[in-house]
C-alpha cells in the first residue's frame, strides 16, 4: 500500500465481530486458555496477549501503523514523547557512555541528559548537529550514540542524515532521529540511514492536542528487541485508550500536514517581508541557509516557524499577549495555531549560556501553523504586531 492507504488501513484488526475501527481493549490482563498456554505465552512459544504492559491489541494496532509508515521493523508506543526519549537512552547508554547530539534539541530532551544521566556517569556534548565537522570532532571512543533533532527545535536547524549515519556507521554508533516536526508523511529517517526514529504522537501524529504520547520505531530486529525488553521492564507503556486516540487521529495526518504546511508558506512569506520581523527561519523559505538540503532530505517544508521580533523579548511577548484566535500555549502539530517563547518556556531548564550557544535567543518565536483559514491567521498576527 501507499502512504495514505497505509494511514488509514495498516495496524487494522479482524475480530471476531467484524469491528471496521480498531476497538479499544481496556483491560489490564487476559485470560489463558490453559495452564500450558500460560506457561508457552511466557516462554515466547505462543504467540498472544498476557498483560497489557507487555502487550495489547490496540497499542500494538498503533505500533504497527507508525512501524509501516516509517518503513521500520516494529514500533514501541509509550506514555509520552519523553517517555520515547527516555526509552531510547535507556536502551543505548550505559555507565560512561557518552552522547552526541543537537545543540537546539528540545530542552527536556537535554535536560535528563544532563541532569539525571549524568549522574551515572553518562556525558553528552552537544553540537549544531548541521556542522558534519562538528559532529566528527564530537566523537569519542565512548560515543554509543549521536541524537539529532531535524528540523530542530525551535531554531528550525537541519542535519544530513545520510551523512551523520554514514559518519557513525564508521565508529559503530547508534543514530536516533526525532522526526515530531517533520513526520514520516515529510521525512524518513530510518531511509536515510538511521536505526531509530521517534515521535511525540502528542503532536502532529495525533493532531488534536487531546492526548500525550509517544512512539519509538527500529529499523532491525534486535534493536527493537533491546527496546521493547526496557519499555517492558520500567513500564511506561501507552494506554490503550491513548492508543485508539492516536490511531484515530493518525488516519488524517497527510491532508493535515498538507493543510497546515500551505498556511506556513503564507505566514512565513507574510513575516519575512513584515518591517517588524528581524529574521525568519522556515524550511519552506529559499532564505533558508539549508534550503538546498531540505529539498533533497524532505518531502515539504512543514508548519513549524521561528521568527525574531524587532525589539527583542519584549516586542515578542506582546505579540504573544495580543494574539486573539491564536492560541499562547506550548505543543505543537495540532489543528490550531500555536504560539509560544522557548527560551522562558519549553527551553527555561537549559541554562543561558548553552540557549545561546543552541542560537536559541530571547526573541526567538516559535510558531505552529494550523490549519484554520490562512487570511484569519495572518489578520491575527498582523493586529498583534500592530502592538510592537
């Protein structure tokens, strides 16, 4: 099947009552139909379910759905993006191990890196991951794995792939891609060389901003295993409800992504002619210093956008604080407009120094583009930077 087709029926389940959605079991364990088919379940000689943290048909019916569409072998969904995250270093870290990874990841991304990890001896450097130099120079002999955002949050920077696999595969070093900005519909990772790839489902794979989650996906079998055997043990496995919320909302993702990324265009062109605007940085924009990339890496340019206002954090926050139909509030990959300040905000734990290092600076504007009428979008923010 083709993407669209894999959207809406990969991950489908045959039950016995012909049900054309994916049900929701909510229920915490199931029955064995004997003793001996208890004892083979837990074995692994009998394929079945025995308890929904291991295992349920519809968190599995999701796993299978963003499996497929980000050409993996099997999906692990999770509580939470950072649950995904967590999972992921869990998986590939050990005591001493050492991390590569984008300067602009998002904050909490490198804060448990360097505030809980740390603590067992674990080291991170973090670099512009779109800097191949930089990226080399940051290996060590301990390097077991290089973690990159792209595009990156918030400052829209992007990495080669291809090029940061290729560099690894040559010190036999895991590639984790965070592909919630882009989505599989924009950009596949696991394509361009790396092993895994992960999403915040809160976020455009979802759609709605009506849940939290997340989802890991290997590219080979044994990875996934390794995965799954940590998500099994330290338990934060998806709810199945979540589960049934996000394969509803994932059945629409392409026209959404579609829709919202032809808003950003017009935004975006709107604000990099805007006497008010400073900068811009959209992956859309030829003024883009990766537009060449970009093009080559990426299917479209998405919704996500980051501008500087002309008059610093001040001008920015009475943007935010005048905006009507926009909505101030952190997340993204919804419906609805988005519009927020990473460096008080969902960047406030990394300190000033490593903000700035990151080229997130305090009148840095991250903005969600969705996928109300454009012409209310850019009214909204034209009346709002009427203010500045």
């Amino acid at each position: 099947m083709k993407f669209n087709s894999k959207l809406i029926h990969e991950g489908e389940i045959h039950d016995a009552f012909g049900s054309a959605t994916v049900p929701i079991y909510q229920t915490s364990t199931f029955k064995f139909k004997n003793a001996d088919h208890g004892a083979d379940l837990f074995a692994g000689r009998d394929k079945g379910y025995i308890y929904t943290r291991i295992g349920n048909p519809t968190i599995n019916a999701l796993e299978q759905n963003i499996a497929s569409l980000e050409n993996g072998f099997g999906g692990i969904a999770v509580s939470s993006g950072m649950a995904a995250v967590t999972n992921v270093y869990m998986t590939t870290l050990g005591a001493g191990a050492h991390v590569v990874s984008s300067g602009s990841v998002y904050g909490p991304s490198r804060g448990v890196l360097e505030q809980d990890f740390s603590r067992f001896g674990v080291e991170a450097t973090f670099v512009n991951a779109s800097d191949l130099e930089a990226v080399k120079a940051a290996i060590r002999p301990n390097t077991k794995l290089i973690y990159l955002e792209t595009p990156a949050n918030p400052t829209m920077e992007i990495t080669d792939i291809a090029a940061v696999a290729a560099i690894a595969k040559q010190h036999n070093i895991v590639v984790c891609v965070d592909n919630t900005f882009a989505t599989p519909y924009l950009q596949k990772p696991l394509d361009l060389g790396a092993d895994i790839v992960l999403h915040s489902v809160t976020k455009f794979i979802n759609g709605h901003a009506d849940i939290v989650g997340g989802i890991v996906v290997a590219k080979n079998e044994e990875l996934y295993k390794q995965l799954r055997h940590n998500m099994v043990y330290m338990g934060p496995n998806m709810d199945p409800h979540q589960a049934f919320m996000v394969h509803r909302g994932v059945k629409t993702l392409a026209i959404r992504v579609e829709r919202s990324q032809e808003n950003a265009m017009k935004v975006a062109q709107y604000l990099e002619k805007h006497p008010k605007i400073e900068w811009i940085k959209y992956p859309g924009l030829k003024s883009h210093p990766q537009y060449d990339l970009i093009q080559k890496q990426m299917a479209g340019p998405g919704s996500m956008i980051s501008f500087g206002v002309k008059g610093g954090l001040e001008a920015g926050k009475k943007i935010m604080d005048n905006v009507k139909m926009i909505i101030l509030a952190v997340s993204l990959g919804g419906v609805e407009s988005l519009i927020q300040h990473p460096a008080s905000m969902t960047h406030a734990a990394v300190s000033r120094e490593d903000k700035l290092a990151a080229g997130i600076t305090d009148d840095l504007v991250r903005f969600s583009c969705g996928i109300e009428d454009v012409e209310d979008i850019i009214a909204d923010l034209d009346q709002a930077l009427e203010k500045c």
